[in-house]
C-alpha cells in the first residue's frame, strides 16, 4: 500500500510546484533510495500528459566521477 503523504507530495510537486501540461518533459532525478517518491512524481507526470525521463544514481557513483576525474588531471 502506497504511503499517502508520498502520493500528496508527488501531487503538490507536479501539480502545483512544476505545473506539469501536457506534452511538457520532466526529468526526475534521485538516488534509489527515493523509489516510492520517484515513482509515484512519475505516475503523476503521466497523469497530467507529460513525458517523465527518470535519471537514478546508485550508491557509490559519485566517488567514481571524483576518483576518475582526479586520475585524469
């Protein structure tokens, strides 16, 4: 069963914060620690006739980009 207030702010954000119309492109981006909000923002966006594109992090790649970036200098 969904949470409730997760489905609130998923509604409060696409739309009323974003205003979400049809046709508009939405990225939601989050860690996946953020599955339900992430995934209930994205049924919203559909809702409201928009495009949601989901860009997740996992766990660790932030240190890769650093560690990588470091390497190249």
């Amino acid at each position: 069963m969904a949470d409730i207030r997760v489905e609130k702010l998923a509604d409060l954000m696409v739309n009323y914060s974003v205003a979400v119309k049809p046709g508009d492109k939405v990225v939601i981006q989050g860690e996946t620690s953020g599955e339900p909000l992430i995934k209930a923002v994205y049924a919203k966006v559909l809702q409201a006739g928009g495009y949601p594109f989901v860009m997740t992090s996992l766990p660790g790649m932030e240190e890769m980009i650093t560690n990588t970036v470091t390497k190249i200098s």
